[in-house]
C-alpha cells in the first residue's frame, strides 16, 4: 500500500469561513487544554492516562458546534506529539516541555475516516460546515482515508485529502537505462548522462523583496490594519517562492521517472551540511531532501527501482581508474594523474554513484553479470 494526498483549493462564503475558523479555534484550544491537564498530572506525580483524557473531550467542547471526530483528531494530535517526545527521551536527547499552541501555529482541522462527502457539483460536503466549493483538477485515485482542510498564511483554504492506495506496478529484473544523479548548489542536478539541469535560486532573487516587505512589517504598529496587510503581502511573497520551487522539483522529478528505469542518489546528512555557515543558505534553498521524496514516490508509482548510496568518496574518487584524488569544495574539475582525464567533478560524482548502486545490487538486477574472477578447479 502507498499514501497518496492530493491538494485542492477550497472557496468558502464568508459564514462557512467563520465556521471553519471557529473550529480551528476550538481545536487549538483543546489541544492546550490537553497540554495544561498534562502538565497539571505531572506536577501531582501522576501520569495521566490515555482514557482519561479521551473521556473529557465531550465536557471541553461546545455542543452542536463542532464534528465530534474532529475534536478526537486533535487529541489524537496531542498524543502522538507526547509519544514522539517520550521516544525522544528514552533514547537520550534532550526534549523539553510540550509548548501551547498559539493562533499562528494552528490552522488545520482532520476529517478521518467520515464527516465529509464528495458532491457532484465540484463541492464537498463537510460535517458542521456546508456545502464548499472545491475546484478538483485531478482524479482522485484510491480509497480517501481522511481530508484536512488547512488555512494557509496568505489566508487561501486547502482540502489536502489523504487516499491510500494498491501498488500496482512491479518493479522490472531488466535493467536498461540506469542513472546516478548528483546533487549540487549551482547545478542542481548532474546525472552521469553528462546532463545537467540549474538550479533557478528562487530565494536568492526573491531576497530583496523579502527584505523590503519585512523591514515595512517592523515599522506598523502592533495589531493595527496596516501591519496586518503587510503581513499578508510578505505571506504572498514567500507562497510564491514555495510554489515556484515545487514546480521546479515536481518537472526535475517527473524528467528522471519519465526517461530512466533505475535511479541512484546519495544518502546525505543535509541537517550535518547545513552547519556550513557559508552554504547552509544555498543548500536549504535547494531542498534536495524534498527532490528526494518526490522522486522516491513517483519511483514506486510508475514501477522504478529507487535507491540511495552512500556518499563516501564519490567526489574523491577516479570514475575511471578508482584512485583517490584529493580536492577541497573550490574545484570543480576533477583532474587524475594517474589517468590523465579532465573531466567536470559533478559529472565524475556521478559516474561513481552510478558504479556504486549497480555494485549494491543483486546479480540478477544488474544490467550486466559481471565475469567470475575465481579460476575454475582444474580437472
């Protein structure tokens, strides 16, 4: 099985946006609430249970005002955020107080499993809220487990519903265009086809707008109009900036499942990367993690084999005679002395998780079974 989430816009009339906004609010306030009965337990030195606070959940919220399942959402919310945080502690790292949620930091509500209803006018139908406009400009595929309606900081509605769905496809032992991609700041992608796609750097040309529209924001005063309006414009700027990226990395992703059928990558710690004072701007602009995420699912969907290598050595090492040849991040031509070849260093890179991933693979995935190097007991 494979989770699928499609993202629609909504339009709401003014009254379902005050219901929405209401629910919002109610949820927000009981997952505090579920926070302070917490912190309350553990002060007494008492550990509160999950029953427990499932069983308050009808004496916290108003009647009639709000779908029952989604308030349970909420809880459940809460619960999986308290579980990560005791996983986090066993483990040894160091987690601090659950943090109550503030207006700005809650702004979804989650139908699961029931309280909504596709129409066949282009609306859904939610419990408690209406009838509202929806604009479906795909097909949904699979069985809908859940829709979460999220308020974005540009103030526009989303239905992001959630469908789970067969793997239909299988992934192919015939191995006949295999690539290996690497990654990089200026050259987004350099795939060992000695093809390179560039990185358009939408935060980098986007930066002085930014600056602009914020040092504007600092200069209203608190809760009045005018800072609110600015503070949407600067949401809008940085809404354009996230949907001109996922664009890019949607058609970079589509390209590589569309003309390969086997697929490398490096397994990189990006969070050990960014503490490169000098790159950790570029490199979280790049969003190479979320390219990989992308790639990955489409993998699976259209039957590709997808796999992450370790990036030891790649940029290192000779693509044609396996000798390490020592170079600091500034240059960017690989040069060997022992073979003599000048070739690009994103291109040598990439040659080498190409080599790499074809080793990690079974005899019988490989695109060619390579000769046996034992001699054979003379009889």
């Amino acid at each position: 099985m494979i989770v699928t989430s499609y993202k629609f816009r909504l339009y709401p009339t003014k009254i379902q946006e005050s219901k929405l906004e209401d629910t919002i609010e109610i949820c927000r306030t009981l997952y505090n609430d579920f926070i302070f009965e917490s912190h309350l337990a553990y002060k007494e030195g008492y550990k509160i249970k999950f029953d427990e606070l499932q069983r308050m959940i009808p004496a916290m919220i108003p009647k009639d005002k709000i779908y029952s399942k989604v308030a349970q959402m909420a809880f459940w919310q809460f619960y999986n955020n308290l579980k990560t945080l005791s996983a986090l502690a066993k483990r040894g790292k160091r987690t601090g107080k659950m943090r109550f949620k503030p207006k700005t930091r809650y702004n979804s509500i989650n139908y699961n499993q029931s309280g909504f209803k596709f129409l066949p006018n282009g609306k859904i139908k939610f419990s408690k809220i209406g009838k509202i406009k929806c604009v479906i400009h795909r097909e949904i595929q699979g069985k809908i487990k859940e829709i979460i309606i999220k308020k974005e900081l540009t103030e526009d509605w989303y239905a992001i519903v959630v469908c789970e769905n067969e793997i239909t496809s299988t992934c192919s032992l015939f191995r006949k265009k295999i690539v290996g991609i690497d990654v990089g700041i200026n050259n987004f992608t350099y795939d060992s086809d000695n093809h390179s796609i560039k990185y358009p750097q939408f935060f980098r040309k986007s930066e002085k707008k930014l600056k602009r529209s914020q040092r504007k924001l600092s200069k209203k005063i608190n809760n009045s109009n005018n800072r609110w309006k600015q503070k949407l414009n600067l949401s809008r700027i940085h809404q354009k900036i996230k949907n001109q990226r996922n664009d890019f990395l949607h058609k970079t992703s589509r390209y590589y499942v569309d003309n390969y059928d086997t697929i490398f990558v490096e397994d990189l710690r990006i969070q050990n990367m960014q503490k490169n004072h000098h790159l950790a701007k570029s490199i979280l602009d790049s969003s190479w993690n979320l390219f990989f995420q992308k790639l990955e699912y489409k993998a699976v969907n259209a039957g590709i084999l997808f796999r992450k290598i370790s990036p030891h050595n790649t940029s290192q090492k000779c693509s044609r005679c396996n000798k390490l040849v020592k170079k600091s991040l500034a240059q960017r031509t690989h040069s060997c002395p022992f073979c003599d070849i000048v070739i690009n260093r994103d291109y040598n890179a990439s040659l080498n998780i190409k080599q790499k991933g074809i080793d990690s693979l079974p005899v019988g995935y490989r695109e060619v079974t390579p000769l046996e190097r034992i001699p054979l007991t003379m009889i």
